[in-house]
C-alpha cells in the first residue's frame, strides 16, 4: 500500500508538469500562428476548438445550470475568453515567459487579498519587485513594450475573475461541465472577433490543424492531466508545482521561438516565482481551482 500511495504521488507530480509544459507549447505554437490570423484569430480558433472538445467531452446540455447560477457562468466565460485574448495580445509585444509571469499576479493577488496575515506581506513585496523590474525603465530597445506589459496584467485580471467565478460556476455544476460551459460562453463572444482580424484566412485548411494542436495542447491535454493530479495531490502540493509555469513558459519559449531573456528578466520572473511559491507553501489548505490558462 504505501508504494502504491508513492507510485500515485509521484504520477501525479508528472501529470501536473507534463499538463504545464502542454499548456506552454501550445502558447509557443499558438505565437507562430501570429503572423497569419493574428493573435484575435488565433483566440478565436484556440477557444473555438476548446469548447467543442471540452464539450464533446462532458456533453454540458445534459446538466445545464439552473437560471440563478447562468449569471455567475456568462461572467466566467467572459473572464476565461478575456483572459485568452489579452494573454496572447500580449505575448505579440513581449517573450511568453514574461507575459506568464505577469498574468500569475492575478492568481496570486487573489489568494493575498483572501488572507489576512503579515507574513503575505513579504509575498507582496516579491511580486511587485518582479513586475517592477519588467517595467520600461529602460531607454535602450531591449526595454518591454509597455502595452504588452498593460496587457499582461489585464490577462491576470481577468484570470483572478475566472477563478473567482469559476468558483461559484464549478459550486453549481461539475467542474468539467463548468469549464465546457464557460469556454463556449468564451467563444460566442471571441470567434466574431477573430473572423473582424482574420478573415477568411481565419478557415485556412494551412492554419485549422495547428489551431486544432493548440486547443489540445492548451486545453484538452492540461485539463485532463490536472483533473488526475488534483484527485492524487494535495491543493497545497499542486499550487506549489503551478508556481514553476513562468519557468516552464520561458523555457518552452526559448526552445521552440528562441526567445532569449536577460538576466534580469529572469530574476523578475523567479521574483514572481517565489512569491506564488511562499504563498502555496504558507496558505491554508484550501482546494485548489481549477486551471484553464
């Protein structure tokens, strides 16, 4: 029993950063599509694809929720659609592992504002020590895009609203109904974006099966592999293991785009790093939401 307890303990850890490495090959592969529908086109199919697999997957019209829940899900999808758009309008201006690094404010200001104790005051002070050393201070053209930077953090305001609303969905219908809900909720409003940027070249049979690669890797693969982590894992455990995606991110993004950071990109991104990290290490045992990015 107990090396069978070990062996799961351990799958689940590979389950979690194999779900992460996904995710941010996905976005790698997402940037290449950039140059030919742009990053509203890219959305559009990403979600599009999204939703139809997540809701092949957990057929959401056989537990439709009930008319007072609908309110807490369109924000939800609103959140999760907005958060997908400004993350890869961002990643347009700025290196992946940076905008990851950025956009993990939101998650992470909504497990600070949630606590009361004087010790998440040091996790403050990191993070806002990461995202000062990204901003333009500098003149010279290695300085970010400050609009990318803007960006960002949009898309990690919009991350804290879809664990907030993600949350009273996922209290109302089952967690995979939820978040094949809230992705068509999503679509709706992205596709008409993308088709407005894109156009026709939106329907490419060129572009349909890297955005359908995307879709996986970014959503299907991911979601599937955390839902057997977090049945195996502690919250605390697999919120510690989340706080290594900036990483991941920078590290996919240099391998498949050849995004190179300075030095000190990567301290502000183990800045941010280590603040997500003492925060899952001091917070108490909560469950942990569940993650779309």
């Amino acid at each position: 029993m107990p090396q069978s307890r070990n062996a799961s303990f351990w799958w689940a850890i590979a389950s979690v950063l194999v779900a992460m490495m996904a995710i941010q090959s996905g976005a790698s592969l997402a940037k290449t599509l950039f140059p030919i529908i742009g990053p509203e086109g890219t959305t559009a199919l990403r979600v599009g694809f999204s939703a139809l697999i997540l809701s092949l997957v957990f057929q959401p019209w056989k537990k439709w929720p009930a008319k007072q829940d609908q309110k807490a899900l369109w924000f939800y999808g609103i959140c999760l659609g907005g958060m997908n758009l400004m993350f890869y309008l961002a990643i347009e201006r700025i290196p992946l592992g940076i905008a990851v690094a950025l956009e993990f404010t939101g998650p992470l200001a909504v497990a600070l504002l949630s606590s009361k104790r004087k010790l998440d005051l040091l996790w403050v002070v990191l993070a806002m020590t990461g995202i000062a050393l990204l901003l333009p201070w500098q003149t010279e053209a290695t300085a970010l895009d400050p609009v990318g930077i803007a960006l960002a953090l949009g898309a990690g305001a919009c991350w804290a609203g879809y664990i907030i609303f993600g949350q009273k969905t996922g209290n109302a219908v089952h967690g995979g109904t939820a978040v094949a809900l809230g992705m068509a909720v999503a679509a709706l409003f992205l596709f008409p974006i993308g088709v407005a940027s894109a156009g026709s070249s939106l329907f490419s049979w060129t572009v349909l099966p890297f955005a359908f690669a995307v879709a996986l890797l970014s959503s299907a693969i991911p979601y599937s592999l955390e839902m057997v982590a977090l049945k195996r894992l502690p919250a605390q455990s697999f919120s510690i293991l989340m706080s290594l995606e900036p990483a991941i991110a920078a590290l996919a993004a240099l391998i498949i785009l050849a995004e190179q950071l300075s030095l000190l990109q990567w301290l502000a991104i183990f800045a941010v790093i280590a603040a997500s990290l003492g925060s899952s290490l001091t917070a108490r045992k909560t469950p942990a939401p569940e993650l779309v990015s």
